[in-house]
C-alpha cells in the first residue's frame, strides 16, 4: 500500500443561492436555498514514500480542498483516504504526528508572541527532547536562516520572513509526509529562490512531499511528478518529463551563425519552420514542431547554408504546457 | 499533559500582550461592579429585600463579578474567530485533542482574572467597611463551586462557539448567550428575587450553578447535604456539558467549511 492513498475522493460543498441585494438576502432567510458545488471530483492519487508531487491547477481547482481532505481537516463526501494506513479525519491525532502542513496564506505561528515561543509549543506538543529540538533548529537555521527569526513577533515578520518561519513550524518533528499549499504565494524573487532551494533539500533528505502552487516555477527542480487538476478532477498524474515530452510540441533553438546569414535564406531551405533573426546578424531562432521535425533534421539544414558555431536548445516551458493543458487544448 | 500547560502559558502571554486592553475592560467591569453596589446600597437602605442585607448582597455582588469574570480575560471571541478566519485548519493538524486544547487557552486567562478578583475583593473591604467572609467548611465548599465555574463557563462558551459552524455567525449567538447566562446564573440579581414565570427555567438550567450555587455556599445560604447536592449538580453539569460538546463537535466537523486557501 502507498503512504497516501486516495480513492474516488470527492466534496461537495453547499453554496447559498442567494438572489442579489436586501430583498435577496431576506429572502434567504425564510426560504433557504442551496446549490452543490464539487470542489473536489472523484480524485484518485497513490504516493508512495520520498516521492515529491506537484499538485497543480488553476484558481479554484480544488487544491487546498484536497490538501484538507488528505490533512483529515475536512471530511469527505465521498470516497476515502489512508496516510500511512490511518484514515486521516477519524484519527486524527496519530495522522497529525506522521504530517507537516502549510498552508501559505494563514500562519500557524502565534501572532503576538515570538517566533521562539510558537516552535517551543510545538516542540512539547510532538514530544521531542531538547537534543532532537536543538538539533533540528540548527538544521532549520542552515537553510531558512532561522535564527534571525527567533527573537521577532510574529506579526512583526515580513511576508518572506514568516513563511520561513512557518516552514520550521510545519516541519520542525520532522514529519514523515510534508503538505505544502501554495508555499511561495507572495513572495518575492529572491524569497522564493530560497524557499525552493529548501524544498530541493528536503526532497533530498527523503521527505515525502506534496506541494500545491500555481507558480510553476516552484517546481522543476523540485518536483518528478505533476499531478494536474480542473475544477475538481484530475486530468494529468504522471512524470513531470513525461508531461513535457507529450504536451510540449513546440521546441526554440538558437543558433550562432559562422557569419551574417538572413533569416530569409535558412527559412527558403527549413520550411515549415519558424525562423527569427536574432540580436545580431549571425543569431537566429529556430522554432519547430518536435512531432513533425527532430533537432537533428534542423541542425543538418542550417549546416547546409551556413556553418553554425554554437547551438542552444530552450526546454520546453512547462507554464506553457500547463496553460495549454487547463485551456482544454491537450485533454488525453 | 505538557502541551496543554504550553498552550496555557502561551494564551496568559499573550493576554499580557494585550495589557492595556485587558486594562480598559478591567475598568469597565470595575465601573459595573461599583454600579450595582450603589443601587442596592440605595435599594437597602430601608431594609434587607428578599432576605439579602446590605452585607450579605455585597458579598453576593462581588461573588457574582466574581463568576462573571472567570474566563472572559479570554474571550470567546478568540475561540470563534479562530473558526472564521480559517485557523481552525492548523490546529486541527496537531496532535492535541481539541476540546482540552481550547479549555488550557481559556485557562490561561485565569491568572489576569485572580488579580483583578483580588483587587476588586480589597477594594470593597476597604471603601465599604468589611465583608462578610465564611468560616471554614463552608469556605471549602465555595472553594470548590468556584474552581468547578470554570470549565462550566468554558463548556458553555464552546458549545456556543460550535453554533458558528452552522451559523456562519457569531456576534448574535454570542450576545443571546451573554444576555441568557447573565438572567439565568443570579449574576444580574439573586435568583429568589426573580418572578415565578422566569425562576422556574432558571432551577433547571445549569447557569445557576454559575454564580447561585458559589453564592450560597459562600453566605452559608446552603449548608450540610444541601450544599453537597448544589455542589453534586454544578459537577454534574461540568460532566454532561463536557461530554455533550464532544457529540456536539464530532458534527460540526462534518458542517465544517474552512474558507479560503
Ligand atoms: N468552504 C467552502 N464553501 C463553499 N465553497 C468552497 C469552500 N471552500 C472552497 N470552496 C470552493 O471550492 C473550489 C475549490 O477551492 P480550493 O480548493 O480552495 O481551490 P484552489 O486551492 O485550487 O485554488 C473553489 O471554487 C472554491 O470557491
Ligand atoms: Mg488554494
């Protein structure tokens, strides 16, 4: 059995319909009346341990939904879930020891107090002795820079400086299985670059890892598999190299030319192909369909117009990919 | 056990944060405490009404202040928001039992109140000429109705909080519950001296056992069997509302809906 198992997973919310304005709400009042919603869809999902899983999708796919379902949170409508053999809603407590969460738009920290305070609290709610704790705050400070943190109220934390500290809180009794819901959300460039480094050694040190985001920067790198979701349902679970290798038709080479070429003169022998002249008269970018034309066939084209110094291939982007997929373009 | 001490001190801290605060409430309810000793100081006057003199209704008001301030340094308001704003998500990813996890937060109120209970008790000693104090065995007996309060002004407070999870409200649920525990606990005016129509549901109730019962153990109103009977029923409302909020719980977790990310 997989660490996290999930089968036909499904929550349906009720919405109050409500008609607009005073008459509308008064109106509400009497005659109660409520639309289903499936905010999340008869997910299926297996995890299997140190594996690390990007859960993507757009606004309002359901991912946090999901997140709460598999964190015991929220109970389901429909369908179930085993963490580590435990079903998380009705065992609650024992879950809560294998599991870290994170949810990147509240804090867990205690607002009017410092930082040092609310991962003392949770060192005597896990139970963990004073080397084990001291041990783990030198490692946390190694890659989050924690320290600094300690002695701050949490409310005086920048947005950057409390989701560090909020890592150290959800992964400070280090959790068997980490569940991270939009952990970047808001941060800036150099913020985030951290908090994704972090992530890359904690999937290193063999964490098994969940992460939710709609920054698909957080990712590669990060994660080796994507799990894609829309309005509830999922629509991709597979390698994130896979994911690229069926979605992304479209490649881009650059190319560095011996001498000035016009791009026309590449063009009149690469038909079907896109060709752009570059900065400078000897680059160009070549844009082809991987379905229809390899690498090879291009460079093989280019040498017989001109000889190429050096050559450079764009992976493909996956927010392309991912866009392509939500917009229903690439439904299996 | 070591958490719940945790979070205990944690929620004395940050009542302490919040000193000035605190303050400005301590001074309101001091203001009412003061209030209602001059009226009945005045009502008095002419004689004793209801079987209560001037002596005996001081040291029932400041008994009755007294109920009133265990556990509202707190707030329910804090245990309720924490429903609204979606922290409910984080705690319930923690390994503590829920409902004995807000009890140590509301705890951690107590220390605030003990002092403001201590200076408001100095104060009538010493601008109102003295108190009437218990021997004794009946001292005992108050002692234990007291500390018996809180938890039940706790398991009140969560049971009221829970109506959020379907309500999606607070502030009406809450002012209904202030308003209700106020008439029907004696802290407003002794129980005997309500009309027939409203002391009836206030003896069936278990607000009495709020202020009445800790009332009378203290003015030695109930004494022997009849103040272990008193004592037997507050236990006995800590026990079935402690246990009624569990059932109370484990449904509104399938009506909770945490909003947003
Ligand atoms: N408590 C709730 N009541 C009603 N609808 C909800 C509730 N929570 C979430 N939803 C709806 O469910 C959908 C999925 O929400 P969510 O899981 O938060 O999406 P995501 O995290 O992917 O952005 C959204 O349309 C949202 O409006
Ligand atoms: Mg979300």
């Amino acid at each position: 059995m997989s660490l996290v198992e999930a089968r036909g997973l499904t929550k349906i919310f009720r919405r109050p319909e409500k008609d607009p304005g005073l008459r509308g709400s008064l109106k509400h009042l009497v005659q109660r009346r409520f639309k289903e919603f499936r905010a999340v869809d008869g997910i299926e999902l297996s995890i299997e341990a140190g594996e690390s899983v990007a859960y993507v999708g757009p606004n309002g796919a359901g991912k946090s939904t999901t997140i709460k379902l598999l964190t015991g949170i929220l109970v389901p409508t429909a369908g179930t879930v085993r963490v580590a053999g435990a079903e998380p809603h009705t065992d609650r407590m024992v879950n809560a020891r294998n599991i870290g969460v994170l949810f990147g738009q509240r804090t867990q920290l205690w607002w009017d107090l410092p930082v040092r305070e609310s991962l003392a609290l949770l060192r005597d709610m896990y139970d963990l002795s004073p080397a084990f704790y001291k041990q783990r705050l030198e490692r946390l400070d190694e890659v989050l820079g924690l320290a600094d943190l300690l002695p701050v109220v949490a409310r005086k934390l920048s947005l950057g400086q409390r989701m560090r500290a909020d890592l150290a809180a959800a992964l400070l009794h280090q959790p068997k299985i980490v569940y991270l819901d939009e952990p970047t959300i808001g941060l800036d460039i150099s913020v985030k670059d951290r908090v994704r480094q972090f992530l890359r050694e904690l999937r290193e040190d063999g964490t098994t890892l969940m992460l939710t985001t709609h920054d698909l920067g957080d990712i590669e790198d990060v994660c080796e598999r994507i799990v894609i979701i829309d309005e509830g349902r999922k629509i991709f679970d597979g390698p994130l190299a896979q994911m690229k290798d069926r979605f992304a038709r479209v490649r881009r080479m650059h190319l560095q030319l011996a001498e000035p070429t016009p791009a026309e003169k590449l063009a009149e022998r690469l038909p079907d192909v896109e060709v752009i002249a570059g900065d400078s008269p000897t680059e160009v970018t070549v844009t082809f369909d991987r379905f229809t034309h390899t690498a090879g066939q291009i460079i093989a084209g280019v040498l017989d117009v001109v000889e190429v110094g050096e050559l450079h291939l764009d992976e493909p982007a996956i927010e392309d990919v991912v866009r392509k997929v939500y917009a229903g373009e690439l439904l299996r | 056990m070591k958490p719940y001490l945790g979070l205990l001190r944690m929620s004395t801290r940050r009542i302490l944060t919040y000193r000035l605060n605190s303050l400005i409430l301590w001074i309101g309810g001091a203001t009412f405490l003061a209030g209602s000793l001059a009226v009945w100081h005045a009502l008095l006057s002419e004689g004793a009404i209801g079987g209560y003199d001037w002596d005996q209704m001081k040291a029932y008001l400041l008994v009755g202040w007294a109920t009133a301030s265990i556990g509202s340094a707190y707030g329910d308001w804090w245990m309720a928001s924490r429903i609204f704003d979606g922290h409910v998500a984080t705690d319930l990813t923690k390994p503590l039992d829920y409902q004995w996890a807000r009890f140590s937060e509301h705890m951690g109120g107590l220390a605030t109140e003990f002092i403001a209970i201590t200076i408001a008790a100095t104060a009538i000693v010493t601008f109102t000429g003295g108190l009437v104090v218990p021997g004794p065995g009946q001292a005992l007996l108050f002692a234990v109705s007291f500390l018996l309060v809180a938890p039940l002004k706790f398991t009140i407070a969560y049971i009221t909080t829970m109506a959020c999870f379907w309500t999606q409200n607070f502030m009406g649920v809450s002012w209904a519950k202030d308003a209700i525990v106020t008439l029907f606990s004696g802290a407003l005016i002794p129980l005997a001296l309500l009309p027939a129509w409203l002391a009836g549901p206030a003896a069936v109730l278990p607000f009495a056992s709020i202020t009445a019962t800790p009332a009378a153990l203290y003015l030695g109103q109930a004494t022997g069997w009849e103040a272990l009977r008193l004592l037997a029923v507050q236990a006995a409302w800590v026990l079935v509302l402690w246990w009624g909020a569990r059932l109370i719980w484990r449904r509104a977790l399938r009506a909770l809906t945490v909003h947003g990310g």
